[in-house]
C-alpha cells in the first residue's frame, strides 16, 4: 500500500450495497463507519454483514466502526416546520410537557432532551440545525425556556441543538448507546466510537464495561465538546484513538477556533502515539458535486501535513450522489500530500521505556539505515505495529498476525499494511520464512533485497524469539538469463590477467567486500541509495584471493582470473 494515511468512510444508502461496497474497498477504503443515529439495529446488521462479504470478496479485510449517538439534543417531531424570525419570542421545553402550556401552542419548540430547561440559564446561547438559527434564553416558565430568536431560519424536525455555554448533566454514555454497543459487540464490530466526551472518566465507564463483557474493543473518543478540548490530556491518556470531530465543535466553539484546536490535539496525539481521526466536512461539497473545492483539498492535504492518521468521510460516502469519486479523491488528495511528509516525532519526546516500543522504532530505523525493502511487524496484538506506526516509518510496514480481529484493527494504524497469517502455533515457528516465501510468491522482492523482520508481542511465541530483530537478504530467487555482460545491470572492470563484475541488481549493498577488501576496491556510492560499486583505480591491485566473493550473500560478485 503506498498510501500511508488511513480513509475511514461512513456507510449508508448511497454505499450499502455488496457492489459499491467492494468498490469503495478496491478504492482504498480502510474503515467503514456504521453511523448508530440513524436506522435500525436489524439494518445495520445487514450493512454489517454486506461489508464483511465485500471485503470476503475482494480479498481485502476492513475494519468495522460503530459510532453511538451520545447525548444528541434534537428538536422533537413537528407538525410543520417552524419560520423562527428575529426578535421574535419562543418557548423551548421537553415534548412531555408541552400540552401543558396551551398558552405557548404558537410558539412551543419541543425538543426529545428532558433536562435541557433544567441544565439552561439566563442568558444562555442556543443553536439550532448546526448554528444556522441562534436563540438566546431570557428566562424560565416553570417547564420551559423562554427564549428570543437572534438569527431566524426554518426549523425543521429532528435538527439538532446546540448549548456552547451550558454544563450538560446528561452522561456521554445513553441508555440507547448502550443498547446500541451490546448490539455492537454481538456483531464483532472493530471499534467502538463515544460521541460528546467531555472528560476521562466517561471513557473509563465504557472500559469497565468492556472489561465485564471479557471485550477489548478499542474505543475511539470523539472531541467535539469544548469540555473535551479544556480536558484533552486527560482523555488521550485513557483513550484508544481519537476523533476530532469538527462538526458539532465547530457549533460549540467557534469555527474559527477548530484548525488551532485540530492541530494541537494531532500533535499531542502523535507525541503520545494515540492514533487521531480527522473528522467532518472534509468533502463536504462532493455530497452533490463529482469535484471538491479548491479548499477543501487543502483541507485535507493540511490534515495530512499536520500528522493525522486518518481522514474520514461522512455524507460525502453515506447518502451523497457521487461515493465512489469522494472516495477516491480522497485517496489521491492524500497519496499527493505524501510526497511531502511532516517531520517524524523527536526520539526524546517518545517514551521508549516499553521494550517493544524501542523494539520497533529500532526496527524501523534499521530499515531506513539500510534501505531494506520490507519490514515484517510479526504481531499477535497489534500493540507492536501501533508502536511502529507512532514513529512514521518511511519503509512499507507489514503487519503480520494469525487473528483476524487484529488484522482488522490494524486497518487503522498509520502506515501499516495489515496482513493475515492463517495458521496455528506450531506453524508460528517458522513464521518468517513463509512471510519472506509469500513476497518472492507475490513478486515483492528481489535479489539484494533486505528485509526487516521483528517479532514484538504474543504468547504463543518461544521464548526468545518474542521481542527480537534481524534483517535477511533475498539471494536466492532464480534470475533471468543475461546473455549480455554490458547490460546495465553489470559493473565490469578489466585487471591484470582477469576481470572483476559487479551484479548490480542483485548487490545488497551490505558492504560486506568493502570490510574485507585491503586494497579498497570496493566503495559506496556518494548517493542516497548507498550502493556498493568498483573503483576502477584500484582495481588493479586485486590480489584475486576471491575472500570477497565467499563473503558476498548473493552471489552478486564475480572475478574471472584468465592465470587458472
């Protein structure tokens, strides 16, 4: 996968269909989103078990994200909607009460949240349908909120209401969303996102919960309340991975506020190798149009260089016209922003106390140092490929485990390409010869190719071969008949009596002829790619003991002595 960044997509009736499905996933699709505010449990099953056909179909799993409603406050059902004007005078109370007060039957907003009249104050700020209509309270009447209209607008059923500078008393984690995560969970969902964090300990709830189900569902916090911005370290530090979810942060606290919050929260997140999920609007325009804007593919892009793990799609993939292209123009947004990477995180701002963790960081950087062409994340957790995606490894990572619900977990994780290994824990011992025989299978590798292999956690693993590392070189792939000697392939130099060649495409560029060479024929290449090449000069002190040829591992070095 050369795409690093991952694309979460949300699913609905544009994209829940087995064939846009398998679509969206040959596109680059990573994560599919199941939005719980909206349908039916016996719906989402459906949608949940179509994905799972897709990915069966296509050959390419993706990870399932259940995201609970929370605490939504809604306008109630309407008979009409309602022409809200400026100045204008309204009461907004529960729908449980409203036939009490006859009195306001023109000018009633109902609303499904009972404690919202409770919780409000004088003078408190209220948004309607994502801000576009703004009220302020001037009072209270027994059960309801007196309140005076600032911004009109149509208000219609169902539309969503805001309360920026009101303590919420309503518990981040619903009876319907826990309703909806059992549901969740019996269908063996991936992760689990909570909708309106406000601090830790609502995080916590949801955790001890999982813990008394023997579930170990990852929980994605989603930062949307200004609570949640005011308690961020906190959150990051109980948290599985985070959503910056700028919709309903963007009502509560100020759009012009949110790309200052977004880059902060990435940045903590990186430092503490929690995974963030930019949020919301990203291609807002695609819902109706084949093109994005100009802005929002800066969006996007900037994301990307700000550090993001994953950008998601919402309307754009769920109910808009055009699915497939948002997907892709995502894909290709993103794929371009790379090519211009954020500076990986400094080493001294990392906790490195995990031996895993330095495990991986080392692996990577042994990787880089020595331009290997793969590196293997043998894994049966995942925690050790998270550790690795932390670091930013500019090497493909391949993340290798025998559980499928890993496999799909990793789906997430910045950089990895998750890969399922099917087999037991006798067939885990020889794990890395197989892995290295899938990519000479698959054409991943070549002669002179390095390849880093690390394992960093699972119980099934011997003793001492858990948190270990080594690098092997491919040498051993039959190669094409050359009948050339000048192709490009090869360094040839004429000695005294012979000639030394040089198989460049198989050359590993370990430098093993350079350390045992006295006569410094062998030298690295001035370049980035450090390859090994002759020094035509001297050359011509060869001494033909050929210890140079017995120490190259794939045969890439051959002298030809015309004395014998």
């Amino acid at each position: 996968m050369s795409r690093r960044a991952k694309i979460v997509a949300t699913i609905g009736p544009s994209s829940n269909s087995i064939e846009m499905l398998e679509k969206l996933i040959n596109a680059g699709l990573n994560v599919a989103r199941i939005n719980m505010s909206h349908g039916t449990h016996e719906s989402h099953a459906e949608v949940i078990k179509k994905i799972r056909q897709a990915s069966k179909n296509t050959g390419y799993e993706v990870a399932i994200l259940c995201d609970l409603q929370g605490p939504k406050i809604r306008v109630d059902k309407l008979e009409k909607p309602l022409e809200l004007k400026a100045g204008d005078k309204w009461v907004i109370g529960p729908s449980s009460v409203q036939e009490q007060y006859p009195e306001y039957k023109d000018c009633f907003i109902p609303t499904v949240y009972e404690n919202l009249v409770k919780d409000s104050h004088d003078s408190a700020l209220i948004l309607f349908d994502d801000g576009l209509i703004e009220a302020r309270a001037y009072g209270k009447d027994r059960d309801v909120l007196q309140i005076e209209i600032t911004i009109g607008g149509t208000l219609k059923s169902n539309k969503g209401i805001n309360l920026p500078d009101v303590n919420i008393s309503a518990p981040s984690f619903t009876k319907k969303d826990r309703e909806d995560l059992l549901f969740g969970l019996k269908n063996n969902v991936d992760y689990i996102a909570l909708s309106f964090v406000r601090r830790a300990e609502d995080i916590l709830a949801v955790k001890y919960l999982l813990h008394k189900l023997k579930k170990n569902t990852p929980i994605i916090s989603k930062i949307e309340k200004p609570e949640a911005v005011t308690n961020i370290n906190e959150i990051v530090e109980v948290t599985d991975c985070i959503m910056i979810a700028r919709g309903d942060m963007g009502v509560e606290v100020g759009n012009h506020l949110v790309p200052g919050i977004q880059k902060e929260i990435i940045t903590l997140c990186n430092e503490r190798g929690v995974p963030v999920i930019t949020a919301t609007q990203m291609l807002e325009s695609m819902t109706n149009n084949s093109r994005p804007t100009r802005a929002e593919a800066n969006d996007v892009a900037n994301a990307i260089w700000d550090g993001t793990d994953a950008v998601m799609l919402s309307g754009e993939t769920a109910s808009g016209d055009y699915p497939l292209a948002a997907l892709q123009t995502m894909h290709n947004i993103v794929l371009e922003a790379e090519k211009k990477p954020k500076e990986r995180p400094l080493l001294r701002h990392m906790d490195l106390k995990s031996i895993s963790a330095s495990l991986q960081i080392a692996a990577s950087l042994i990787a880089e140092k020595t331009n290997a062409r793969w590196v293997l994340s043998i894994t049966q957790s995942g925690n050790s490929c998270l550790k690795m995606s932390r670091f930013r490894s500019q090497k493909r990572i391949l993340g290798v485990t025998n559980s499928i619900e890993v496999m799909r977990k990793m789906c997430l994780y910045w950089g990895i390409s998750p890969f399922y290994f099917e087999g037991d824990e006798g067939q885990l011992t020889n794990i890395e010869t197989q892995m290295i025989d899938v990519l000479k299978e698959k054409k991943l590798v070549a002669n002179g190719d390095k390849i880093v292999i690390t394992r960093g956690d699972g119980k099934f693993f011997k003793q001492g071969t858990s948190n270990s590392l080594k690098v092997e070189i491919i040498k051993d792939i039959p190669r094409e008949d050359v009948s050339a000697k000048g192709s490009d392939k090869f360094q040839e130099v004429k000695i005294n009596n012979g000639r030394i060649i040089l198989d460049t495409s198989i050359c590993a560029s370990c430098q093993n002829c350079v350390s045992v060479c006295p006569h410094n024929i062998w030298e690295v290449s001035k370049d980035d790619n450090n390859n090994t090449m002759i020094n035509v000069t001297n050359a011509q002190n060869c001494s033909k003991d050929f210890e140079c040829v017995d120490k190259c591992p794939t045969g890439a070095i051959e002298i030809i002595d015309t004395d014998l």
